[in-house]
C-alpha cells in the first residue's frame, strides 16, 4: 500500500466515524401537532414552538423525566399535557397531539343584557 491510499482511507475513516458519532450524538427530536394548527408551545415553561405543526430538538437527558407540555392559541382554552418518554421512546421521534377547544364568548363586564320581544 503506498501512502497516498492510505492517507485517504486513513482520512475515509476518520470521517465516517465522526458522522456517525455525530448521529449518535443528536438530540432526540419530538413531533408536536394541534388541532387547530398555530399554537405556541412550552416544554417545562420554556417556549420551545412559536405555532405547531413542528418538530422540537429535546435534550436526552429528558429520557425518563416527566415532561410537561404547555399548548397556548389566542381564542383557545390553554391545555397542559404531562408525558414521560423512555430513551427508546425519544429516539422514535415520538408525536404529541394536542385537540384544542375555543374559549366561551363570555359578556362584556358591566354590558347590559338585551331583551328582545317574542
């Protein structure tokens, strides 16, 4: 083997170790979807979405650790799910759905109630 085959395979090893290292190394990612589409998202009171649908880099050492999920739309009652996810699971990229419901229109303070004739 002369040198130059094998500085190239000396460098054709050391990068494919580095990339696969590198995917090792990435940060599970999460799927978060809600219906309707557009609300912000918080992890444990951090914002990590400004509108769903998306997908959010999580740090594994979450693995294991109870997650709360905080769903925030203007017009929609805010809900709050609380999931744990094993290192397996994380690594699935798993999907968090969350079903939205509209706020009641609630009556001015202080507006007068209208009565109509029959």
């Amino acid at each position: 083997m002369d040198f130059k085959s094998f500085v190239l395979k000396a460098v054709l090893t050391v990068s494919l170790t580095l990339v696969a290292l590198a995917m090792r190394a990435a940060d599970p990612q999460i799927v978060l979807q809600t219906d309707p589409d557009g609300a912000a998202v918080y992890l444990n009171g951090q914002l990590i979405c400004a509108g769903t649908p998306a997908v959010v880099s999580v740090s594994s050492k979450n693995a294991g650790k109870t997650m709360l999920f905080q769903f925030v739309k203007k017009g929609y009652e805010s809900k709050s799910l609380t999931l744990t996810f094993s290192k397996k699971e994380l690594k699935a990229k798993p999907v968090v759905r969350c079903m939205l419901t509209k706020k009641a229109e609630q009556p001015a303070v202080g507006a007068n109630p209208v009565c109509l004739p029959r």
